[in-house]
C-alpha cells in the first residue's frame, strides 16, 4: 500500500498539498474510523483547491456525502446546492458548471471509467484546454491498476488520492469499510436520488407488518448491520393502478419497480423509501413534458426531456408518490398508536426542527425542495384520509406465505448475482467478438433478472425484489439508466444492473468456478 499522496494542479493551490500522507496521520491516527479518515481528506482537499461545486459519482459517492454532512461526529461542513451527481450531468447542468471550479469525488478509482465519463461530460461543452485546467479530481482510494494510481495522468488533470498504488487486497479492505461506514449509516439506499418519509415505531415490527400486508407483500431481513429491513411490494393489481397519463407519451407502467422499502436508521426510527420506475420511449427527448402546471413548477419550469436520462428519473421522482401514498394508507388503516410519523421541514419556514429534502438537490438539481415537501405533505394528507376510512372494514386476508429466513435469501441473493455475471459475461464476448449485430447494454433489465431467478429457483415476485434490495445495500449489485431494446423492437430508456465493479464482478467468476451456480 502506497503512502505517497498524488497531487498534480494546474494552478498553485491556496495551501500546498505536496505532501505525505503521514501529514493525515498527525491530524488522525491510522486506525481511526474511516469516516474520520474520509472527512479529513475531502476537508483538506477543499480547502486547498477553494471548488465552486463537487462533483460525487452516484451511488455510493452520494450516500458517502450525505453520511458525512449529516454526521455527528465528523461531519462535513459543505452546502447541498454545490453538490451535484454525476448522474444529473445533462447539458444544461454543465453549462452551469461554465468557468467554475469543480472537484470530483469518487471514493474508488480502480479503472478510472467513471471519472473519465464526468470529465468526458465536461469536455462536449467546454473543451479540453481551459475546462479541465478548473478540475480537480480526488479519490480515497486508487488501485495499483488505475490510471492515476501510479502517476499515469493527463497532464489537463489535477489529481489527488488520500490512498494510491493500493494492491487488490487492501483495495478490497478499503472498500469493505466504506460499505460498512454506510451501513452503519443505514443504507445505501439513503442516497440523494430517492425521497423519504421517517416515522417512529411504537410497537412491533411484526404488527407493522401486519398492517402492511393489507394490500402488498412483505419481506423482513436484517442488513450487514444488523438493522431491520422491509420490502413492501406491490403487484399490478387495480389497487395499485397508476395514471400514464401524468408521464411523457408512450411511457410504460406495466412490470416496473412498485416497492416501498423501509430501512433502520436508530433502534426505533425508520424510513420509508418509495421507489416506482416506469420505462420510458427513447422519443421521449425533446417532448414537451410534464404537462401540468403543478408538475412543470416543481420541476422550476426545467427541460426534464432535454436528456433521456434526466426524463427518466424526473418521472421516477414523481411516480414514486404513488407507492408512498399506499404504504401510508394501510399504515393508517391499521393501527393508531403504532407509529409516530415525522414528515420533511418545510426549510422555507424559520425555526422548524427536523430533517429536510435539501439533499436531493444534488440528483435533481432542478428541483424546487420546498414544493417537492408540500407535495409529500399533500400526499400523507390523502392517506391518512383513504386509510382512516379503511379502518375497522373487514379485509380478505392474504394467503400466508413462508417468509424466507434471512439465510435463505442471502444464498438466494448470491444465485441472482451469479445468474446476472453470466448473462453479462455473455454479453462482453458478444461484443468482444463481434457475434451478431445487436447493441449489448452494460446491465440486464428488471424483467430480465426476475425471469432468470425465478426460473432457478422458483421463487415469489416479491422475494426476488428482496434479493435486488440485499444486494444493493450490501454494494454487490450498482445501478445505471440505458437504453435497452423491448420485445417490440423498440429502444426504451430502463434502469439496468449490473455487478459493483471488478472487485465484485471477479469474485463471483471465481466462486462459479469453484463451486457453480447455487441451486437451493
């Protein structure tokens, strides 16, 4: 493990960072936490190279940001409005960026494909003489392997790295602590891409759970660590219809993602995370889109469709309303003294306590935060409505199901991922090769991954949702927006999965090898 830090500006830092990284170990011992080590870092480098913005690779970089400025104990003094995810990279956004500096954020650099695609975005508009003499990139953690981890850099590039030259092994140990840092932080799920909703338990989990099941189906696993998961899921019944008409022309609402997931932060305060994600039509740039008044408001007026990509998680932001408003339907319809709700501050209000949606401004930059709460406020306000009017009716109860111990579903959750690097192998020789002429994406679809699974190891809808949720909190499954080909021909814009990263990705080849692909 090397201990040189890589320091390479373009224009002379205010405080100079040429340094060994023992100079971090006067300021933190070697053993101290990570997070302690993270927050040194990221405090020195954006104290000597003074950025106008962060640039943090989504997901685990802005669950790593948000468990920092939300820290106690070492918390990150930094403004949400000069944060944005590499995943909200549309054109408008980086002309914003214009004449600004930027230092991007990545807690991992192995083959540097991620920052290399940031600063690619940045390069389409500005160029690569005077942009990029305005970037800074700093990573914790570079491989041995990595472009910039030895010292081979664009001479255009400021780099710096708190660890570089690391062999895999210890690249493996870091990256251990980083996912336990955010597990202990509760998820990685509490990112700045999704909304929430906190409520304090009152009672027992398996009585939430019992009010849950009135109209969904529930999972409950324990995570790394050890903090209670749930997985509500949600079928395509008329129960949990959703209006197409609110999402941009030809949007698809059939099959997709309908799940709330509700995850531990302290021994009894949890949140709830409604996720909902229609597929889109490639088409879908440069249509005028949304439609209403009230839409195009919170979204400040913004060209969501200027980008596929942004189209796509703008609609997933306001689709994710509907599975937050069933959740606290059947919540209210059971019962009363069960939990204790907290709803987002309004932050344009002086003197409210609480939490705030700040956050999200890093993935929807567009966003107007205190409209976004006012409408998750409207939106408990119909549930506890329609669940207040359901309590007391007498429910058909659902048909009892065995719920999968949490040993099951993490054997079952390394079969899925199997399942996925085999399908994806096959897909790198496809290309390799040059067999056929289809255009491979980077990750398999949601429908693809449930038929696979399902067909191995016949288990319910609602399981298999439970293994994605595992194994993204346990950072063995990454997320990405592509475009995919439909089973009419047609390029939809979807949400795909892949493997996090070659760590991940050699670590199943290798247990396949070793022991197949696992059956029970």
């Amino acid at each position: 493990m090397s201990s040189t830090l890589l320091v390479n500006y373009p224009k002379k830092p205010q405080i100079n960072l040429d340094i060994h990284r023992s100079e971090y170990r006067k300021r933190r011992p070697a053993n101290a936490p990570i997070e302690h080590r993270i927050l040194t870092f990221l405090s020195r480098e954006i104290a000597a190279f003074a950025p106008d913005m962060i640039i943090v690779h989504e997901r685990k970089g802005t669950a790593i940001l948000r468990a920092l400025i939300e820290s106690e104990n070492a918390r990150l003094d930094w403004a949400w409005d000069k944060v944005i995810s590499s995943a909200s990279l549309d054109h408008s956004q980086v002309l914003r960026l214009a004449g600004k500096r930027i230092l991007v954020f990545d807690d991992m650099l192995r083959t540097g494909k991620h920052v290399t695609e940031i600063i690619q975005e940045l390069n389409l508009v500005h160029g690569d003489s005077e942009q990029t003499s305005l970037v800074h990139i700093c990573v914790f953690a570079a491989h041995e392997d990595s472009p910039f981890g030895v010292g081979k850099i664009n001479k255009n590039w400021s780099f710096s790295a708190f660890y570089s030259g690391l062999t895999t092994a210890a690249y493996t140990e870091i990256r251990g602590q980083i996912v336990d840092l955010l597990q202990r932080s509760g998820s990685l799920m509490l990112d700045t891409e999704h909304i929430e909703v906190r409520f304090r338990l009152k009672g027992s989990i398996s009585r939430l759970v019992d009010c849950l099941r009135r109209r969904a189906e529930v999972i409950v696993f324990s995570a790394e660590a050890n903090r209670t998961n749930l997985t509500i899921y949600y079928d395509n019944t008329d129960a949990h219809r959703i209006d197409e008409s609110i999402f941009p022309p030809g949007t698809d609402c059939q099959g997709i993602v309908k799940k709330c997931r509700i995850v531990q932060r302290q021994t009894d305060e949890f949140a709830i995370i409604p996720l909902c994600l229609p597929t889109l039509q490639e088409s879908v740039q440069g249509s005028l889109w949304p439609t209403s008044d009230a839409d195009r408001s919170l979204f400040s007026n913004y060209n969501v469709t200027q980008s596929p990509q942004t189209a796509f998680y703008s609609s997933a932001l306001l689709a994710s309303f509907y599975p937050l408003r069933w959740i606290l339907r059947d919540m209210y319809a059971g019962e009363s003294d069960l939990f204790e709700l907290s709803l987002p501050k309004q932050s344009h209000l002086p003197g409210q306590q609480g939490y705030g949606l700040e956050h999200l401004q890093v993935m929807y930059p567009y966003v107007d935060v205190a409209m976004l709460t006012e409408r998750i406020i409207s939106v408990e306000q119909q549930a506890r409505s329609e669940g207040k009017g359901l309590r007391g009716v007498r429910r058909n109860p659902r048909p009892h199901t065995e719920t999968p111990t949490d040993d099951t579903l993490r054997r079952h959750a390394v079969t899925m991922l199997q399942l996925l690097s085999i399908k994806l192998d096959e897909y790198r020789l496809h290309r390799e090769f040059a067999l056929g002429k289809e255009a491979y994406p980077s990750g398999l679809t949601l429908p693809q991954i449930f038929r696979m699974v399902k067909e191995r190891l016949a288990v319910s809808d609602h399981e298999v949702s439970a293994l994605f949720d595992i194994l993204i909190d346990g950072a063995k499954l990454v997320t990405r927006v592509e475009r995919v080909s439909a089973i009419d021909g047609k390029l939809r814009i979807e949400r795909t999965f892949k493997p996090d990263g070659e760590i991940i990705e050699q670590a199943v080849r290798e247990f396949t090898t070793q022991f197949g692909v696992l059956s029970y």
